[in-house]
C-alpha cells in the first residue's frame, strides 16, 4: 500500500506541475502574439531608415556626427548583450550568454565593457566579476520606446567619453514561432552599406543633407536598440511557449508511465491478498 500511495503522490503532484506549464504555454501565446505584430511594424521601417541614411551619407562627410566616426584605435570594446529577465524558455538565455563569452574572449577580458539588458544576462557576468557598464531589467512587461532611448542615451555617452570605442550586440532575432537565430553584428560606430537604389534620386532635401543626417542619424540609432528589444521579447516568448508545450507533453508521458505503474502495482496488492485469503481458508480447512 505504501508503494500505491507513493505513486500516488508523484500523480498529483506531476497533474499539478502539467496545469502550470499548460497555463505558462497559454501566456506566451498571447504575448507572442501581440510582440510579434510590434516586430514586424518596427522592422520595414527601421530598413526604410537604413537606405535614406546610406543614401545621404554619400554627400556628407561622416565627421558630421560622433556617432557615424571611426575610431582610429580600438581599445575598449563595448557588448550589448540581450537577455531575458525570466528562465523556462529553454536555451534561449543560455545560447546568448555562450555567444557573448566566445566573442569576449576573443577582445580579452580586461578589454570588455558590458551593457546587460535583462536580468539573466546581468546575473551571469556580474558573478563573474566582468566589467559591466549598465544593466536594464524588470522593464519587459511594459515594454515601451522610452526604455530604447535610454538604454541608447546610455550606450552614447559611453562611446561620446570613450569608455568605449566601438560595441558589438548579442541578440535573438525571431525567424518564427519554432525558431530563433543568435545575431552577433556592430552597433557603433554606425557604418551603411552603400545603397544606389534609385529611390532617392529625384528628392531635394530641405533644409539640406548634413541636417537631415544629423537628425535622422540619432534616431536610427534608437531604433535600433528598440528593434533589438523587440526581436529579443518575441523570441523570448515563442521559445518559452515551445519549451512550456514540451514539459506538458511530457508530463503527460509521465503520468501515463505512473498510472500504468499504479495498475500493475493494485493488481499486485490484489493478487497478493487473494492468495493470503485463499491460503488462510485452506489452513482452516485442514
């Protein structure tokens, strides 16, 4: 009876965990949903932005603005590195924190300034005593522009100060719902690809080029970091669904395993006390 009872137990106590990941399953789809119709608003337009800049840059000297500069040396390295604030998505945190160390390792330690977005990413370096800079987290909930331009402000004035001299970033870019991709590109000094597209051609510019450049520049930049912030929460939320649809099928497994396990276990207990009864009759009779 012991054993029935144990098993038992393990039942209820694996039904419960199953409704939790089944409830978990049913959340990400919801935000999902909504962060994935953010994403894929922000991206035509931060691409729009990209050619109309690459454009312009052509008859504009890149000195113009600080943030469009080369350095002539790199001697601090900066890394922006998005995470989540939360685990039970698989290994969506750990594939960034894996890919930020690779690269890290490879500009020195010592070299490395960190911007940590989310509390997972923020935790593992900061235990390993690196260089962080500035950490941002419990903001995903409410998940606005305005935390984009602040990381951005941030992330600006550390390269305006040259506490940094260039920053790479380490993001989860959504593809779909069943798969994310480990982005790994530069992020300052901003450097576009040359565009002759023949969009722009026949466009005059008021009040001239350099102007738009320096206010369209900063605002690029800024929405940027906002495309990562989103790119990073719906991959975030499409892999927790994945992961949270996982552990309920297996748990259903599981219970399927103990029930049958219980099964057999009663008809043990109920064979068992047949044959105690049975014996005990016959030592009666005799």
């Amino acid at each position: 009876m012991a054993n029935l009872k144990n098993i038992r137990s393990q039942i209820k106590s694996i039904t419960s965990i199953q409704k939790v990941t089944k409830a978990m399953k049913m959340v990400a789809v919801a935000k999902l949903r909504k962060s994935q119709e953010r994403m894929e608003r922000a991206r035509p337009y931060s691409s729009r932005m990209e050619n109309l800049i690459s454009h312009l840059l052509k008859d504009v000297d890149r000195s113009v603005l600080a943030l469009l500069t080369l350095p002539e040396k790199i001697n601090n390295y900066g890394f922006l590195i998005v995470t989540a604030d939360r685990g039970l998505a698989g290994s969506f945190n750990t594939n960034i924190i894996k890919k930020a160390e690779i690269e890290i390792n490879k500009v020195g330690k010592e070299n490395a300034h960190l911007f940590c977005i989310g509390k997972k990413g923020y935790e593992h370096f900061n235990k390993r005593n690196y260089n962080i800079i500035n950490h941002y987290k419990d903001f995903w909930s409410s998940l606005e522009y305005g935390q984009a331009i602040t990381i951005g402000g941030d992330i600006i004035s550390s390269f305006i100060n040259n506490e940094i001299n260039t920053i790479n970033v380490v993001y989860n870019y959504f593809k779909n719902t069943a798969s994310q991709k480990i982005i790994y590109e530069k992020l300052l000094p901003l450097e576009f690809e040359n565009n002759d597209s023949n969009l722009y051609f026949d466009i005059i510019y008021e009040p001239s080029k350099i102007e738009i450049v320096r206010s369209l520049v900063p605002k690029y930049f800024n929405t940027e970091i906002w495309k990562y912030l989103l790119e990073s929460f719906a991959s975030e939320q499409a892999a927790r669904m994945l992961a949270m649809e996982n552990a309920t099928e297996n748990a259903k497994d599981m219970i399927n395993d103990l029930n049958l396990e219980f099964n057999k276990a009663r008809q043990t207990a109920i064979t068992t006390e047949m044959l105690e009864i049975v014996g005990g009759a016959e030592a009666l009779s005799n």
